[in-house]
C-alpha cells in the first residue's frame, strides 16, 4: 500500500512506516490510529499492550515502542524496545492468552485492561475471554484489526464484521470508521470499559483506517458519573439490619473493583456482621478474621433471617438468592446491593436493594445502622465462627494426609504455609482449584482470579503473565488442573520470553474429575473423562523454564521451596488420587 494511496473512504493515508512521527502536545494528539489508542489506553491507567502479532494492527505496535528511532536507539533489540517503548508490548502464543491477561489486568488493576488482536480467526479467538470478562465485570478494551474499508465486501483476507459477534457479551462493540474520530472513539471504549458496572468493550478500526493520520484533543481517563445512591434504600436496608437476628453479608468481586474494600472491612468490624466472601471479595477480610465466617456457608445461609449481598449477582453460587428456611425457619429477607441499578438482581424477591458508588451506599447504611435501635447478634456472629473455626479444624488430616496416591488436599497443606501475605494466587481447574477455593483464604483484597461464573477452563497462563506484571514482587501461583492445563501451556514460552517467573502447580489426576465423578454417579460408569499422566513439567523445561513431578506427599514442599526459589517459571506436576472427589454442594444448575 503506497504511502500517498488513498483510503476507502478518501482520507490520506499516513506513512506505513514510523517515519512520520507523531505530534503529541497539551492541545492535541495526531498521529495514526495506533498512536490514539496507546495514548487513550495510557490516559486510564495501563502501561501493557497484550498481543499476538497480526499485520491489520501493526500501527499499534509502532505506536507502543515509540516507532523506529527507539528500535534503533535500543541497538535493534527488540525485546529492548518492546519493554522500554512508551508502553510495554507482550506478545503471547494465542489471542486467547491476550486477551486473558487483559481481563486479568483489569482485575487487579481495576483499570481496564488493554489486548490488540488482527482481524477475523485474532478476534474470534478471543471471544471465551471477552464472554468471561462480561460474566466477571472485568474492565478491557479488545482492539481487533479489520480488512481494509476500501476493499470491503470484495472477499479481502479475513474480512469478518466482528462487532455483532460480541455485541451480546460486551458493554459496547462497534467499529471507527473515521481516522479523525480514532482518538475520541477509542477513548469512549476506554471510559465505558473502566465505569460502573465495568466490562469488556471491543473495538475494531479497517486496516486502511488505522494507518490514516487524525487529529484529536488528548485522552482524559475520564470515567462515566456514578450513579446517585437513593438514601430511601438505604434507610430500608439498614432498617432490616437492624432488626435481624442472624444477618449474613456477602461480599462479592465489585467491592474489591469498586475501591469499597476498605470501607467494607470498616463498615463490617463496626458492626460486628458474619462475612461470606466470594470471587475478588476474598482478601477483604483476611484469613483469621474474627468476623469472616465462609466454612460456616451452609448454616449461615440456611438459618439467616437477613442476607446482603454485595458486589456479586444473585447466581448458582448464591442459590439463586434464596436463603434461610432450614429446618423450618422463615425464609430470609435478600438484599442486593450493587455498582450500577442493571446488576440487582430481578428474579429473586428482594426486600430491599441499592444501586451505585459501593463505598458511599455502605457509609450512609453504617451511618443510619448506628442512629437505629438494634437487636444483638453477637451471638449469632459467634456460633457461625465457631462452626468456621470447628471446619477449619476438621481439614488438618487431609491437608496433612500421607496417603498414597496423592489426597489433592495435601498439596495445599504444603503451599499454604509458603505463601506470604501479598501472595497472588489463580485458579484454573475443576475439582483441583475447588479444593484450593476451600482451603487457601487471601491476607488481602485483588489476591485471588479464577475463571468466575462463566467457568472457562484456559484463564490460566493470561492471568498468571498478567499478575507477574502487575505485582512485580509478589508471589505468584497457578493451580492447574491437568485437563486446563492442556488449554494454555504453550504460553509458558511467553513466560520466558518475557522474563516472568511464576510457580505453576498442576493437580493431575489423570482424569476431567469434574465430570467423571458426577457421571458415574448418574449411570454408574464413566466415557471421555480419562487423561494420561502427562509430564507436563518436562513441557514447561522444553520450553525453558523448569520443573519436576512429585509423587510421594513428603516430596511436595521441598518441590514448592525449589520452585519458588527457581526466577524461571517452575512447575510442580503433582500426581494426585483420581477418586479422590472434590465435595461438591452445587452443580451450577
């Protein structure tokens, strides 16, 4: 494509080159499509661009190394470049992986992350990531490439129309077909991503429009306004609090991605409430917490007069938002309080429910609680502790079982003392990361990922480069289950590329546990469900990083100080006891 050619829509192209170089000042922006959506992506709060090279997006590449005169001053070292350029491109082994790590961004860094993707097989191999950033209320912006304007309709390579693929799993997909709208259109994608209630926003923009030069007033990092808390609700909801005998909160993964985490610790040491946590609402109240009830769920849930439910949907891990009612209690009143008045839940019969800014609706209920009459539920609190503290006792022979095979609890009852208080731990797995779901509890809020409601086994490798990179001296540790181990271990190559150590431990029972068990409980026998004991540590070493496979349980830990010890990503294959079952409460159905 010549430099001068026209686009499709009659703009002139700028250089396919970085020849031209960008104008950026307090007054404006101009420079490609690519040099707009570095600048809006660095505008709110991301410093990373996740990819998988594709050259319908190579404009965003030259923006992020800040075009050939770094290449050049870097000595023509790459990797110089991509890490040093004006923000830092990793490029990954699938799009998939891309656009993992750039929810997982979004996770922990509660600014929407950033994945660039070519067009037609880049994009669709993102969609499980964008449905699970949806289903999570994770903040991203995929940027997809998309055949020429100019060209379209005429079978050019990979010409989709991307945008209604996703339209169902995103807050917003569209395309920029203007160059000159490629700074504003690209900030939006920014700012509706990162607002309440957060989510993934796909963008696509022609190849012949990404190369175009255009103009624009520089990205603000603007977020959308809150919504206003209606302070009738909260009277109604502190009321009910008031008079409860047996309260429960939950709090859900929107306390953390709201900035309520520290208000709601406050707010429930206050009031001395029971707390179950779920999703990144764990770590809000850390381990050993006085008022952090989560092995008591089911007499909690079951005999409540009054559940709050906070930052999380009204799901098959919250029985649908019915609670109380056992044996012969009155059924609970449900409460739903979320970041945006879309999120409360409209199939459950809710006795009060409030919508907004978290932290504000959560001061003004203490507030009103404190200036209402109350009836006294410390002992309440106190039975649902001792039922916590009593399971928490009861695991001791499993996480400490010298049983042979290998009882999955065990390998936990290794890591657990290993882990430091900042540790960030991911699950991806089925009945290997439920057991780590019982058993680890974080220190701190933004500490734990796992695929959420949506389940996509894959998340893995994404969220494990993505937290390496947002907590540069933190721990960090995958658990694989070896069935999701078969979806993204070739990205451990990522990992040493990029020089991003992280532990990996895969549970591997040799089997889809998940599914074999609930299958022979149903008819009695088993088919599809069986793996082979798989080395996978010998595919992590001949990728370059390093590992071993443990099979006595006295060899777990000493493995887990190696691999910590390692600086390359290590990974423990621990061979573990196929009927050994994970004691499933809920099948998601």
């Amino acid at each position: 494509m010549p430099t001068d050619e026209p686009a499709g829509d009659g703009v002139r192209l700028g250089a396919m080159t970085s020849d031209a170089t960008p104008v950026n000042d307090s007054d404006s922006v101009t420079g490609h499509g690519g040099t707009h959506a570095v600048a809006a992506a660095a505008a709110h709060g991301q410093s990373v661009m996740w990819t998988l090279s594709g050259a319908h997006v190579f404009p965003v590449y030259d923006a992020a190394v800040g075009g050939r005169d770094t290449v050049d001053q870097a000595g023509g070292d790459t990797m110089r470049a991509q890490r040093e350029g004006p923000m830092r491109l990793i490029d990954v082994r699938h799009e998939a992986t891309a656009a993992f790590a750039a929810e997982a961004t979004g996770k922990l860094t509660r600014s929407p992350g950033f994945a660039v993707v070519t067009a037609g097989p880049g994009v669709t191999n993102t969609v499980s990531a964008i449905t699970g950033a949806w289903f999570n209320g994770s903040p991203m912006v995929v940027l997809g490439g998309r055949s020429p304007a100019g060209r379209w309709g005429q079978g050019a390579l990979q010409e989709l129309d991307h945008p209604p693929l996703v339209e169902s799993v995103t807050k917003a997909a569209f395309t920029v077909h203007d160059p000159q709208q490629a700074g504003p259109e690209l900030e939006r994608a920014f700012r509706t991503a990162g607002s309440p209630h957060r989510g993934p926003v796909f963008v696509d923009i022609p190849m012949d429009v990404l190369f175009s030069y255009g103009q624009a007033t520089p990205p603000t990092g603007d977020r959308e306004p809150k919504t206003p808390v209606d302070p009738d609700s909260t009277s109604r909801i502190a009321s009910l609090l008031a008079a409860a005998e047996r309260p429960v909160l939950v709090l859900g993964g929107d306390v953390w991605s709201d900035g309520a985490d520290q208000v709601a610790r406050a707010v429930v040491e206050d009031l001395r409430l029971p707390v179950i946590a779920n999703g990144m609402g764990r770590g809000v109240l850390p381990r050993g917490h006085d008022c952090l009830v989560t092995r008591a769920r089911s007499a909690a849930f079951g005999s409540a007069d009054v559940v709050v439910v906070i930052g999380t949907p009204l799901d098959f891990r919250l029985g649908y938002g019915v609670f109380g009612g056992k044996d012969g209690a009155t059924p609970a009143a449900v409460v739903h309080i979320c970041d945006a008045p879309d999120q409360v839940a409209a199939h459950a019969d809710l006795a009060a429910s409030a919508a907004g800014d978290l932290s504000t609706i959560l001061r003004d209920i203490a507030d009103k609680y404190g200036a209402t009459p109350s009836r006294d539920h410390s002992s309440w609190t106190q039975e649902l502790l001792e039922r916590h503290r009593a399971a928490v006792e009861a695991d001791a022979a499993d996480l400490a079982s010298e049983a042979d095979p290998i009882h999955p609890a065990r390998v936990y009852g290794d890591l657990i003392p290993r882990l430091a208080d900042d540790a960030v731990v991911i699950g991806d797995g089925g009945d290997f990361v439920s057991f780590a779901g019982r058993y680890v509890e974080p220190m701190a809020p933004g500490n734990w990922l796992d695929p959420g409601p949506y389940g996509c086994l894959g998340t893995g490798l994404g969220y494990a480069m993505a937290a390496r990179v947002a907590r540069p001296d933190s721990q960090v540790v995958l658990l694989l289950g070896d069935g999701a181990a078969g979806f993204s271990l070739m990205d451990v190559d990522t990992l040493v590329r990029h020089d991003l150590p992280v532990v990996m431990i895969v549970g591997n029972n040799k089997a889809w546990a998940l599914e074999k068990h609930p299958m022979r409980f149903l008819y009695g026998y088993d088919v599809i469900a069986d793996l082979n004991p798989t080395r996978y540590d010998q595919v992590v070493t001949a990728l370059g990083g390093a590992g071993e496979t443990v099979s006595r349980p006295r060899d777990i830990g000493p493995a887990l100080d190696r691999a910590f010890a390692a600086g390359v990503p290590y990974l423990v294959n621990v061979m573990t006891d196929t009927d050994v079952a994970y004691p499933r409460s809920t099948t998601g159905i």
